[in-house]
C-alpha cells in the first residue's frame, strides 16, 4: 500500500516538473492559449459577479519613454482625485491599484509589476496612492499584467480593470520583454469568461513624439483589439472629461454586480459608441525621433 502511495506521488511529482518545465519554453500567446483551452475542456471557473461589493482594478502605466523622447505623463494630484472621487460616488464599491515600471536591465529601476495589498474604499486614500508612484524607464507590461488578473478573477469576483496607459511597446528581437498581442487578447478572453471587463483609458498620441509605439496609432489599435475580446472599450483619458467616465465606469461595475446585467449592457454600449481625437499634441520631431522614423520606415 505504502509503495503504490510513493510512487503515486513521484509520478504526480514528476508530470508537475514536466508541466512546469514545458511553461517555461513556452511562449507567453502558447501559455495564454493552453490555458485558454484548458478552461474550455474542463470549465471555466466563472464568479457569480453579483456576490459581494463591484470591486474594480485600477492599472497604471507608469513607464518613462527609454529613449527619454517624451517626458513622463504622470497622473497629477489633482487628476487623481478626479479619478478617486468619481468612483467612490457608487456605494460600496472597492479598488485596486496596480502599476508596472522598470526595466529588468537597471539595477536602480528593476522591472516592476505591483498591487497593492488594500481593497481601497476611500477616494482620498486612493488619490495619495496613485500620486505616490514615482514613473521609471522602461517597457509596457500588458501581457503579465493580465495574467495575473486572470489568477485574481478566478478567486473573488471583479467587475473591471481599468488601465491607463499610452504605449503597447511589443515583443521584437531587441525588446524581449515586450508585449505580445495575440497572448494579450487570449488573456482578455479569459476575463471575459470571468466576468471581468477590460477597459483601457488612453492617455492619446503626441504626434511627432517618441518611441513610435507611442507616438503612432499601434497603441491605441491594440488597446481597441483588446478590450473588444473583454466587452470593454476605450476612452480617451482627458482632464476635461476624466469626471464623467470615471463616473460611468463605477456605474457599470455597480450594475454589474448587482446582477442588473441589462443597464450594464446598454451603458456599455453607450461607450463604446463614444468617438475621441486620438490627437491630444503635436510637435517637432527632435533629430533623433526623426532618425529612429526614417530606420523604421
């Protein structure tokens, strides 16, 4: 008896080992999609989205450019508060913030991907936290964020990420750790199976800014692929108006988890109709932007 046990759990030891050694030659879209058809063999693991308070994910990109092209746009205490406030109009509700920087080549600013350890339900607590990340060089990390939301929405209900970002800096032989598209979308499919919809507030393009993912309309096009594989949307993260959608996006997690699956719907669909300027600056290609275009071309 006690032999068949040992050897039960050497092989399950054993096809641990092979599953974990195979998910590190894999690629991030080949893990995605495993994973994907996993969930559709044996059954998605789908939270109940009307169970407990609308809980939302908040996402900062806080990346600098690292050619240094651009200077940092990062959210201001006053921005933050006009995002805090808004979301906190909807009783009960609870936010996350998470925020990725950094590259894994600096030894000073190491590639990061954090959240934090509070569920926050106050928005002046929320506006501190968000005006406290300092921004650090380095490449988006869209992929590995959604991943680990995919992990978080399988335990407890969540309702939205939200991520303000303005790059989708993708995978290249010179950017390893880049973003990979189609893993991207896979992840979002997953979320949607989930309950979790996926929006994205675009900070917009700087037209004759730099690096190019930024400054072109790849960003904004990725962004757009990947919330539609959520049922989310896309907004523009304008200071005129970030009042307004982030009072629509609390609306919508509240509705959601109230079960009230139809004024969700049709307040989505509101948005997602909504047009924006993708445009928000223009300016004079420096001479090494203007290089960098004329390499890529």
């Amino acid at each position: 008896m006690s032999k068949d046990l040992t050897r039960r759990t050497d092989l399950t030891k054993q096809s641990e080992q092979t599953k974990a050694e195979r998910m590190r030659s894999q690629t991030e879209v080949e893990r995605a999609h495993e994973a994907l058809v996993e969930g559709m063999l044996f059954g998605a693991s789908a939270q109940p989205q009307q169970a407990g308070p609308p809980r939302i994910i908040l996402a900062l990109d806080c990346t600098t450019s690292m050619g240094e092209f651009i200077e940092e746009r990062r959210i201001t205490p006053e921005m933050a508060r006009s995002i805090a406030y808004p979301l906190f109009g909807q009783p009960g509700l609870q936010v996350q913030l998470a925020y990725f920087r950094g590259d894994k080549q600096s030894a000073k600013h190491p590639r990061q991907l954090k959240f934090s350890k509070e569920w926050y339900s106050t928005p002046e607590k929320l506006a501190q936290a968000i005006t406290k990340i300092d921004h650090w060089t380095g490449w988006t990390q869209h992929c590995r964020l959604l991943r680990y939301v995919v992990e978080e929405a399988k335990k407890s209900a969540i309702q939205q990420l939200v991520i303000i970002s303005d790059a989708f800096e993708r995978q290249t032989p010179l950017r390893p750790d880049g973003d990979d598209l189609q893993a991207a979308r896979v992840h979002a499919r997953r979320l949607r199976d989930l309950g979790t919809q996926v929006v994205f507030g675009f900070k917009g393009i700087i037209r004759g800014g730099c690096p190019l993912d930024r400054a072109g309309i790849r960003a904004e096009e990725a962004f757009r692929d990947i919330a539609r594989e959520a049922d989310g949307y896309v907004f523009l993260f304008d200071p005129a108006t970030v009042v307004a959608r982030f009072t629509e996006l609390a609306q919508s997690a509240s509705f959601a988890a109230k079960g009230d699956q139809a004024s969700a719907q049709k307040l989505i669909e509101h948005l997602q109709s909504m047009p924006f300027e993708m445009v928000v600056e223009e300016r004079q290609p420096s001479a090494r932007c203007a290089a960098q275009s004329e390499e890529t071309a």
